[in-house]
C-alpha cells in the first residue's frame, strides 16, 4: 500500500504499519508499530512520524531512517 506523507491517507480502514518506505529508497522504521486510521495525515519531523488524527490530536511515534535496497538496483 503506498501512503502520501502530508496528505491524508487513503485508508478505508484501520491499518498496523511498523516501517514506511520513501519513492527514493529510504524507510521510516518505527520504534513499535502504529495504528493509522483513515483520515490520518502523516508528516515526519527529524526520528519521529507525526500522525494528525480526523480531529486534530497530533501523536508522535519514534523511529529511524534506514536506507532500503530496491530489487534490480546496482551498488
């Protein structure tokens, strides 16, 4: 599933994500897994995933940048 960072998700329904993967290989791996809602929006803010709720709550998930390889990639 492919979720925009600062816009509101696309969900239909309740979804656990423990890593949020970039377009240009990079992923968010989150210190424990996160319930996103729909009508969350996500923003990250230097190790943390900033989750805005449909009502305004905003909640702070830690986590670190990692680079991921992507199949069909040289190194």
């Amino acid at each position: 599933m492919h979720l925009m960072a600062g816009g509101t998700t696309p969900l239909t329904k309740p979804v656990w994500a423990d890593d949020l993967v970039t377009d240009d290989g990079h992923a968010f791996e989150l210190v424990s897994p996160v319930l996103l809602l729909p009508g969350d929006r996500l923003a990250f803010e230097e190790t943390a995933l900033v989750v805005t709720r449909a009502g305004g709550t905003r909640v702070r998930h830690p986590g670190n940048w990692a680079t991921r390889c992507r199949r069909g990639s040289v190194g």
